[in-house]
C-alpha cells in the first residue's frame, strides 16, 4: 500500500486526510490510498512525529539529538476533535 520511500513507523493524519510517516529519509506524506503524496527530506533519521501548538498546525519532529518544528498550510487531527 505504502511507497518504497519510506516504512511507515509512525503516523498521524491530517484535516486533509493525508498521512505523515517518519521514517529513514524523512518524512513520508499519503494520500488516503496510501500513495506517496510528497517528502519533506531530513539528513538524519526521523524517530516520531505529532502535530501540535494552539492551532495544531506545527509538526513537531524527533530526529536524532533534535526536535524540529515545522509550520505547515494544514492542521492536524486531535481525537479530542468534535466528529458529529
């Protein structure tokens, strides 16, 4: 299901559905079918990842002796969220 990119080691979604994995590249980004959408390339290897900040909309990254913050367009998805 997943592109050779990456090995799916850790996920979180997104609102616009699409799927983040770290892996040994960097990080993988999915469509909901599970094709490579984009990269976002790292030299070292990426442990875990989450969404996080008021607005949900930093991508907090573990990457070696590193925590990387990235500001992203889209917000991640909270299970506290309100589904109905």
């Amino acid at each position: 299901m997943y592109s050779k990119f990456i090995i799916p080691v850790f996920i979180h979604w997104s609102i616009l559905t699409l799927n983040f994995s770290t892996g040994p590249e960097g990080i993988g980004v999915f469509n909901p079918e599970g094709i490579l959408f984009g990269k976002i390339k790292f030299p070292l290897k990426t442990a875990n990842l989450a969404f996080g900040g008021e607005d949900r909309r930093s991508l907090f990254i573990t990457c070696s002796s590193y925590l990387i913050r990235l500001r992203l367009k889209t917000h991640g998805i909270s299970p506290l969220d309100d589904r109905g």
